[in-house]
C-alpha cells in the first residue's frame, strides 16, 4: 500500500512514558500503515526509562521521535511564499512587485537567503511624500542602473553598475552663469538638449548627466563624459515627471525595517504567534526556517487556516498525562485500558477502552481482528509491555487474555517470557546512576479527585534492597515534585515483584491520613507497606480516590 507521505498521524503515549506507552505506538502506527494510506508516526512525549531502552535494543527497535508539544505550528499552516527581493532594487520596483503579487510587504533577502528586513507600502509613501533633501540620492548611495531602469533610459556613457554616493540632484533650467554658482563637483544634473549646458556640467565634474526629451546626445558630449568617468543617461521623460522619477530609484536598503524586526521561526506555536501579532499593528511578518533562511510570509487572515496535527492516543485518556498541547491538535483515536478520564474531544472520536492489563494487548487484538500478520520485532514489543504492565502477570489487572497474548507473542518472536521478564526489570530497577529526578519521573501520572489533585509515581525491582536504595534517594525530591508540579499531594509506589508488597511514600498535608482511611497499612519509619498491592491502576487509585471524593 502506498502510503501519503505529506499528510501524517502521530501515534503516542502519556507523559513520562513506560514501556507500554512506548511500544504500544509503535506497534499501533504499524499497523495502521498496514491497513491506511495516511503514513503514521509512533511519537513520544517524554524520555523513555532503563526498562524500555533495553527492550527497544533488544528488539532493534528505534526509539520514537520525541514530541513535547502538539500544539498547531507555523508549518502546520498555508502560509504566503512571496519571494524574497534584493536590498538594491528600487522603490519603484518594490511597488510594482507589490501591486504584482497584492502585497503590502516584501522581505528583502541576502543572496545566501538570510532574511535582511522588511519594507512596507509606508515606507515607500514616505519616500515619496516626507524627503525634501536633493542629497537623498547620495546618501541613499543609489546605483546608476536603478536610475536607468526607473527613468526608462538609454545609458550613453559611464558605468551603470556604478553609484551615486556623492553631490546633489540639480535641474539647470538657467544660464551657464547660473549653473557656475549652483553645480558642483559629483552632482547629478537634469538636463535637456542645450550642449553648451552638458559640456558645462561635465567640465563642472558632474558624476551624470540625465538629458530629457529622448533628445540625441552629441558625440562630443559623450567623449568629454567618458574622459571625466561621467555616465549619461537619455530619458524619454521630461524635465518635470524625471524630478518626481528620481526618488524612485533610491534602493529600499534605504527606507527598509531592519532593527527590531518581528519575526517568527516556522517551529512556533500558533497561539504564541497569535499573542504576540496582538500586540504589534503589522500585517504581515516574515518566517524563518531553524538556519534562520527566509522561507515566507504570514499574517493574522492565514492563522484562520490553521491544520491541527492529528493525534492517536494510546495508553492513557487523562489530559493532564497527554502531551502538552492536546487541546489544539485532532484526537482522531484512543486506544486504553485505564479508567475514562478528562480528555474532551471537538467531534466523535474512534475510542476503544478495554479492561485489560495492558493497551499492547489491545492492539494485538486489533492485528488478529484485521488479519494482519505481526512482525517478529513488533511480537516481541507487544510481548515486553504485557509482562511491564502486569508484572509478569502478578498484577490484579492481569486478565486470562493479557497471558493468552503474552504466550502467543513470545512464541511468534522466540523470546522465553522468564528470562526477558527478569533482564527487563533488573535494567529498570538499575538506579544508581541516576538522579533523583530522573528516577521520579520514570514512570509518574497526575490525577484529579473531588478537591484534590495528586501525582503517583511507580517503580519496580526484583528485590528488596534495590527499592531501599531508591527510598533513600527519593524522599528528599518527593517534596521538591509537590512544589514543581503544584500539587496537593505525591505518593510514590516502590513494588517488591517478587514479594508482591509495596511500600509507599508521600508527601503532602493529607497525604498520610488518606492512606491510613484508603488502606489497612503496616506503617513504616518513612511509609506505608501495603501487602498484595502491586497495581496502581486497579488498587492504589481507586481507594485513594474514593477517601478523596468522600
């Protein structure tokens, strides 16, 4: 099937990802690429703990791309691809571009596409209707052949390519006394057919001559010039409409916006776009791609065009554990087995919630249910999450249909379920070089009850003592969390897989009263050894929650 690759799905998982979360997309956007011709990408919203990176290695697997915000972007929008122009051209060039493409700006761009600035329809009016100053020309430094081309010329001596840095304009009108007193050395003159008035300016060092009328220039005139280096330029145009042409050669360097200029990177959400264009009366902005290379323009009448990214959800439908961003993208899926949490949805949504012990086993189902064969490499992801999620079927939440699949996945991979259970949990009870951070966030979820909101975080090992060491690094951050992440209250599950007990931590004013009502606790020097609770899904959740609603 072929697949489109210019409209894509991201397929991920909650914050703070555990090894369900991870595989599951990926084994999910496998098999929508199987059965859809949109292309889907597995995604990830947070970084992947020890247990999940050897089970991706094993399985040569690569990890997913990490996302942190879903939100609508710049990229994500049709946005104007007017064409950048040189620093050079003149004001009426600029304007007849603008009347050309019907817009109001134009970025001005370095040959290498960095972007130079900005010049708006106000600009150019201000050159028209706000500069009395005959050196504008030279200090503008125009270049002969803006001239040239503005006047409609024919150059008759000197270098076009050359520019006119110095002097003023003059339009001799009068005698050649006259012109003694008032031109000057590099001075551009207007002049008309009289060639005692051209040899005069000349021989006055004039840097160009302009001759109005379309008059004929002498041959005389032409040799004196190019002696002098003085460029002449035939116009057809007459005295006057050459006066007003003039200005309209400068080069919009000149009258363009370079300092302080409001632009935006192609990676910025829309609505900090939108901010920001709210407080600046400009009407459009340019882009500018991660190299700061000029790609385009926007204004506030594309942001009406905004595509949301399309988004499937698997492993959790609680928004405060989705990715940042949610509310601004299209949930067009959800795949779980968790309890209906807070997630809202603009339109029907195609939401399959099973009560299972892990999302992997849902979407083994799906395969099975589709006819789809699962590759080896996606069998043994599958396989990993079910014995994550369960404990290797230790859990409560383990169902006959979590193992039947488990047993069915491990044979299509050729894994023994014991032997990857045990490496899978030694590598994610490994703890001591991480931080305490890194440690409290490897597996942590935020939930809402009643007045409370609180974060429970889990971990897991094989023994005892490989939980103690995590004990003593976690009850210092455990308060540090609560502050950072403006909660109520934080509990911590340290698991003993083996022993099938938890010992759980906390922090917070009510949190120790909660558990003594939620639980018959055998209380500790530093917690709460709860015997038989291994789920926080199915045993811890539900009893803290139901104290918290009473």
């Amino acid at each position: 099937m072929g697949l489109n690759q210019e409209k894509k799905v991201w397929v991920i998982g909650h914050k703070n990802p555990d090894t369900d979360s991870i595989c599951a997309a990926i084994a999910y956007a496998d098999l929508k690429n199987k059965t859809e011709d949109i292309r889907h990408e597995a995604k990830r919203a947070g970084n992947i703990n020890e247990e999940t990176r050897y089970v991706l290695e094993y399985f040569q697997m690569e990890e997913p791309e990490l996302v942190t915000d879903v939100g609508a972007q710049i990229k994500d929008i049709s946005f104007r691809r007017t064409a950048g122009v040189s620093e050079e051209i003149s004001l009426k060039r600029a304007w007849e571009l603008m009347k050309t493409e019907n817009v109001v700006t134009l970025p001005i761009i370095k040959a290498n596409q960095k972007l130079r600035g900005v010049i708006v329809t106000s600009d150019i009016a201000t050159s028209y209707m706000d500069v009395y100053d005959n050196h504008i020309l030279a200090t503008a430094k125009t270049r002969y052949k803006n001239i040239l081309d503005t006047l409609e010329g024919t150059i008759y001596a000197g270098n076009e390519h050359a520019y006119f840095v110095n002097g003023k304009v003059v339009a001799a009108l009068s005698g050649l006394e006259w012109m003694e007193e008032y031109v000057e050395s590099d001075d551009l003159v207007i002049l008309g057919d009289r060639i005692d008035a051209q040899l005069k300016a000349i021989e006055l060092n004039a840097s160009c001559l302009v001759i109005c009328y379309g008059f004929a220039v002498n041959k005389e005139v032409i040799e004196a010039a190019n002696k002098r280096d003085c460029v002449i330029i035939g116009t057809p145009y007459d005295t006057f409409t050459v006066s007003r042409l003039l200005n309209q050669s400068m080069p919009i360097k000149h009258f363009m916006t370079k300092d302080n200029l409001i632009k935006f990177d192609i990676d910025d959400f829309v609505d900090e776009v939108k901010e920001t264009m709210s407080k600046i009366r400009h009407r459009d902005f340019p882009i500018v791609d991660e190299e700061d290379n000029y790609v385009g323009m926007i204004s506030r009448r594309n942001l009406l065009n905004t595509q949301k990214k399309k988004i499937i959800l698997v492993d959790h439908n609680e928004k405060g554990q989705a990715v940042d961003g949610i509310s601004g993208a299209e949930i067009l899926e959800i795949i779980d087995h968790h309890r209906l949490g807070s997630l809202e949805t603009i339109s029907p949504v195609f939401f399959r919630n099973q009560p299972l012990g892990c999302t992997s086993t849902i979407i083994f189902q799906m395969y099975r249910e589709k006819g789809i064969e699962i590759p080896v490499k996606i069998a043994g992801l599958l396989c990993a999450a079910i014995i994550s999620d369960t404990l290797m079927f230790r859990s409560p939440t383990c169902t006959a249909i979590d193992r039947a699949a488990a047993e069915e996945l491990a044979i299509i991979a050729g894994i023994d379920i014991e032997v990857l259970a045990k490496n899978m949990f030694r590598a994610g009870s490994d703890f001591n070089r991480k931080t305490p951070e890194e440690i409290f966030y490897q597996d942590f979820k935020k939930f809402t009850a009643g007045e409370y909101t609180f974060g429970v975080g889990q971990l897991s090992a094989m023994s005892h003592e490989e939980l103690e060491t995590v004990q003593e690094k976690l009850e210092e951050y455990i308060h540090i969390a609560l502050s950072e992440n403006k909660l109520d209250m934080v509990f911590v599950m340290l698991t003993d897989i083996i022993e099938e007990s938890t010992l759980l931590i906390s922090a917070g004013e009510d949190a120790a009263a909660i558990i003594e009502r939620a639980f018959t606790a055998i209380r500790e020097e530093n917690g709460y050894l709860l015997k038989g609770v291994v789920s926080r899904k199915k045993q811890l959740i539900p009893a803290l929650m139901a104290v918290m609603q009473e």
